[in-house]
C-alpha cells in the first residue's frame, strides 16, 4: 500500500485499494478465535463481547484507506528525536469518504444496541440530513477539541458520552491504516522515541505487548494501533524504572498471558499481554476485553490507566483511551 520512492513516504495519487477478501477472511477467522476464547472464560462478559464483535467486524470490513502525508526521512527522525509524533503539525489528507461510510456503519451499528438506540438513529438522521457533518467532527477529535465535540452533542441533544465514543472509534478507523502505513518510517528512525505516548499519532497506550520469543515489550497506541518498543522495566506514564516500584496483578491460571503492570511512583496501570506475534490493530479491542478483569482489579486498588491526564504531557492528546470494548468510555481522537 506504500509506496517509498527513496525521498518520501508519499501515498498522493495512488489508489486506495481495499482490503482483499483473503485478508478480511482470515483476520474474522482470528477475531472469531479469539472472542470465542473471551467468552469461553469470561462468561460475564457476554454483553461487551457482543458489542465488541460489531465494533471489531466494522473494523476489518470498513476500514478507511490510509490517509495520506508527505514525510522525508530525515523530517521523520527530526520530529522523533525531538520527542514530537510523526502526525503531529503535518497536513494529512484522510480518506474522507472512507470515514464517512465508517461512521455511518458505525451509527447503525450503535443502533442495535439497546442503550444507545435512540441517540445513535439521532445521529445517523443528522448525517443524512446534512445537520452533523463528519469530516469536521473527525476534524474536531483530531485537533483535541473536546468542547467543538460536546457542543454537538449539545445541539443533537443527545449523549456526549455517545458522541466521543463515535468519534473515538471513528478516528481510530481513520488512523489504522494511516499508521501501518507509517510503520516502516517509524521502524527506521524510531530508535530514538522513548516517549510512553504514540510516536505516530500521539495517543496513550491502551495495553503492552510482549512480542517474540525474547518477550520485546512493545506499547500500542489506543487511538492508532500502532506499536513502539519501551523498555521491560519502565513505568510508560512516569518513566520511573524503579523496579521496586513496579510490580503486576495476576490470575495464576494466566498469569504468563495476562497481567497489569502496576507503578507505585504514579498510581498509573498498563495491562500487558504475551503475544507471539503482534496483535493486528483491529483486534486490539479483543485483548482489551479479555483483560476487563485486570482493568477492574487494577482500578479497586487505587491506580488509573492515565495518571498523567490532568498533566501537560497529556493535554490535547486525547484518544479513546479504555473502555473500547465496551463502549463506555471513549474521548474523541488522537491527532
Ligand atoms: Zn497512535
Ligand atoms: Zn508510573
């Protein structure tokens, strides 16, 4: 899908294909896997995986083609080093019509579910009738404007909690290929971040993966899906890497798959999952799910998933953030 012709990372002027049918089939093969086993030992959890079934489904059928920028190399290992996303500041020409079928699948899609019926069919009246345009609410998430997004909640007099969640998916969909496209630039020049946000898009990590044989810890963002390497023992929230600062909660029947990893500097909490290979980005909601417990656990013992969101490191790097698999919470988009 990217094309590197030696200077730049330029998509301009290609197709966007969609995804082949082989592809799509095998990730609902692997979705369908791993759901069953969710459901398998977490029966309580009916209900998200239910709703998280549609959202994922969305995500492999739907998926908006990358957006496109323009990057050199040498701009791309600047902007790293000085500790600023590969996104940040630049013009990214998304594949608008793309987001605007997803949000309108995604509209329906809320429309089933029971409690969020009638503010979905609100929103998805809206669209159609030319009173809520899309590409300035995506717009709005992916400059961080919370107030432009609840303002048009305000106005559709529906839930704002329903709209950011809307808009978090979407953006999520809008970036996902965006960000694999991205990987390879990250791959080259991405020795120097050792930021525990998203080097692609700026977002906060929404689990850690330990990849590969030798368990390479890897953060992958909650808004793109992308991933970059951070060290085993470091707090991604602080930074500290005072081992007796951190230490993990675990099911002891899980406990070399499933873990949260608790930091006692900053009260903050990543879940981390044990993955041979990486979790393609639209499963990601997956394995958030089957750790909802550890989440859980986690939050009763005092420590939050984003310690540092009233801090400046945060501050207009909204991304959906937890809850994705239940939709419960969600706050507009990375950038
Ligand atoms: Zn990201
Ligand atoms: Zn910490």
């Amino acid at each position: 899908m990217t094309e590197t012709t030696g200077e730049m990372t330029d998509t301009a002027g290609q197709e966007r294909p969609a995804r082949t049918g082989r592809a799509s089939e095998r990730l609902h093969k692997e979705a369908d896997r791993r759901w069953k086993k969710v459901e398998q030992e977490h029966p309580e959890l009916a209900d998200t995986v239910a709703f998280g079934r549609g959202l994922v489904n969305l995500y492999i059928d739907e998926l908006p083609a990358a957006g496109r920028i323009a990057l050199t190399p040498e701009a791309a290992r600047a902007k790293l080093a000085a500790g600023q996303p590969l996104l940040e500041d630049e013009q990214l020409d998304l594949d608008l019509p793309g987001v605007r079928r997803f949000f309108s699948s995604l509209c329906s899609w809320a429309g089933d579910q029971p409690d969020l019926a009638r503010d979905a069919w609100a929103v998805k009246g809206a669209v159609r009738k030319g009173t809520l345009d899309v590409d300035d609410l995506i717009g709005a998430a992916l400059d961080g404007d919370q107030a432009r997004i609840d303002g048009v909640a305000a106005r559709l007099g529906v839930q704002p909690t329903l709209i950011q969640t809307l808009t978090g998916f979407a953006v999520s969909a809008a970036l996902m290929e965006t960000a694999r496209t991205l990987a390879p630039t990250l791959e080259e020049a991405g020795a120097a971040w050792e930021e525990g946000f998203c080097p692609i898009c700026g977002g906060p990590p929404l689990l850690a993966e330990l990849q590969g044989s030798e368990g390479q810890r890897v953060l992958r963002c909650a808004a793109c899906g992308g991933g970059w390497k951070f060290p085993r023992v470091q707090c991604p929230h602080c930074g500290t890497t005072d081992a007796a600062k951190l230490h993990y909660l675990a099911l002891d029947e899980e406990a070399e798959k499933y873990r949260v990893e608790l930091c006692d500097n900053c009260h903050g909490f990543i879940k981390s999952v044990t993955s041979f290979a990486p979790t393609p980005a639209e499963l990601l909601t997956i394995e958030d799910a089957a750790m909802l417990h550890l989440d859980a656990a986690a939050r009763e013992r005092g420590y939050t998933p984003a310690p540092e969101a009233e801090g400046d490191e945060a501050e207009g790097r909204a991304a959906e953030g937890e809850g994705r698999a239940d939709g419960a919470q969600a706050e507009g988009g990375g950038r």
